[in-house]
C-alpha cells in the first residue's frame, strides 16, 4: 500500500511538472504553450467549377484521375437530417488539384493556397460558334451558397477572392460558365461585383457597346487581379481573357470584343476593391 502511494505521488508530481500544451510523438514531445503572431490562414482563395460530366463520372474523375477537390455538388444533392448533404473529397488543410496553372492576383498555382467546389454540371454542348450552356439546378446553387458563405466567414476572404476556374486560367478553362449566378450569389455576400451608378460613372455616357480602348481594359484587368498581356493589342491571349471576364461581370455578352461597357465594369471593380 505503501507503495502504492509514493508511485501515486511521483505520477501527480510528473503530472504537474508536464506542461499542458505538450504534445507527445512517439520519438519526441511538442512544447505548444507559446504561439506566434506572424503567421495568416493558407485560404486565400475560393475556386467554383463545374465538372463537365454527370456524377459517377465526376467522382471517379476527382478521386481516381488526376485532378480532386475539397467539395464535390451532386447533380441533385441529397438530403441529411433535413440539410442539404456536399461531398467533402479532400480536407480543407490539404492541397487539392483542382485549380491547375493558374494565376490571380499576383499569385501562381492557386492550389497552394484555395479551396476548390465542384459543381455537377454538363457544361456546354456543341462547338465554339454554337454553344449551348446547361443551367445549374436550384438546389445545386442553394447548397454552393451556404457551403461557400461559411468558408468564407471561416476563412475571411474578401468578394474578389471568390472567383470562378476561367478567372484563374482564362485562356483554357470556361467553367463555371455564363449560366452560374455570380450576380445573386453577390447579393449574398458570396464574391464580388460592380456597382451599377459607378458602371455609368466610368461609361462617361458612351453607348455599351461602344469600341474601347485596349491598352486601358487590359490594365483594368490586371489591376483587378487576371493574368493579360499589357500590349495594347487585342492579340488572342487578351480576346480570351475579355471574354472570361465578360462571362462572369456581363454574361449577356461575352464575345470578348473590347467595348465601353467591359472598360466600365472593369474600373468600377478596381475602384470598389483596389483602392
């Protein structure tokens, strides 16, 4: 009994000399007690798409392929105690492959520091000239808002880091495609968009689809955060980038020809979010 007490005491005794941010590992022990201040979440960014195929071919393609994920929407999402059900296909805190060579905001390859959704969604049908774009399911969109509101608030990313995969890589990707409600979205605090009196500011009362200059949409965007060619031509490489732009500020028209409006909305969103 006698001893049973003084290994009682040396146990307590231990215990108490143990620090409690300590962490054992196996080979070594983790003094976690003091923290740093320098230091800022590896979320910068949040990157929607769609897949472009049905679901068992979007699941096979993110867990098998090459490319993944964080958060996969089914085509029609199930439901779970009442709450709409996404799938999560890669933790937050690992990087996922879904963004590819990209560039936003002075940064490459976005999947070092974003969040990637995935969005069931067939894409477009037919060729270039002729494209038929296939809508998004409410449901879909409603289970995109909520899941992209809390990363958000999680993460606090600012509106103009809230982008689509064309935005990124304008000159090879167009999901999430025209059909996806950046607008509406907006008004809910998910991503950014331009105010409309500060649009017809910048129109200076020319027509919309009056030409532009080049050179100066080319900066705007740059500025803003895309990757474009500053050469005051309107070369492939900047003809393709409009038109990502365009696809996601002005869907209505997105040709990439370089007109008043496009200038317009791309001033009012550096003056909203660079300034």
């Amino acid at each position: 009994m006698k001893q049973f007490l003084i290994l009682l005491v040396v146990i307590l005794i231990a215990g108490c000399q143990m620090k409690s941010g300590e962490i054992d590992r196996g080979d070594y022990r983790v003094d976690r007690t003091v923290s740093s201040n320098n230091h800022n979440p590896r979320i910068r960014f949040l990157v929607l798409h769609y897949t472009a195929t049905n679901d068992s071919d979007s699941l096979r393609l993110l867990t098998s392929g090459d490319v993944s994920a964080h958060y996969l929407i089914t085509a029609r999402p199930e439901t779970s105690h009442g709450k709409p059900l996404v799938m999560q296909l890669v933790p937050e805190a690992q990087r996922a492959w879904h963004a590819g060579v990209s560039h936003w905001q002075g940064r490459d390859n976005l999947n070092d520091t974003s969040v990637g959704i995935e969005i069931v969604n067939p894409g477009f049908s037919g060729e270039m000239a002729e494209k038929k774009w296939h809508p998004f399911h409410p449901a879909q969109i409603e289970l995109a808002a909520r899941l992209a509101r809390d990363i958000i608030q999680r993460y606090q990313l600012t509106p103009d880091n809230v982008i689509g995969h064309s935005d990124i890589a304008p000159l090879r990707k167009f999901d999430p495609g025209p059909l996806f409600p950046w607008e509406s979205l907006a008004r809910l605090g998910i991503g950014a968009w331009p105010d409309n009196s500060t649009v017809v500011k910048h129109l200076a009362g020319r027509m919309p689809q009056a030409p532009a200059s080049v050179a100066k949409i080319q900066a705007a965007l740059a500025n803003y955060g895309y990757k474009i060619p500053q050469t005051g031509q309107l070369d492939a490489d900047t003809l393709r980038t409009i038109s990502a732009f365009q696809m996601h500020f002005r869907p209505s028209d997105f040709s990439g020809k370089p007109d008043a409006q496009t200038e317009a909305i791309a001033m009012a969103l550096v003056e909203k979010y660079r300034s």
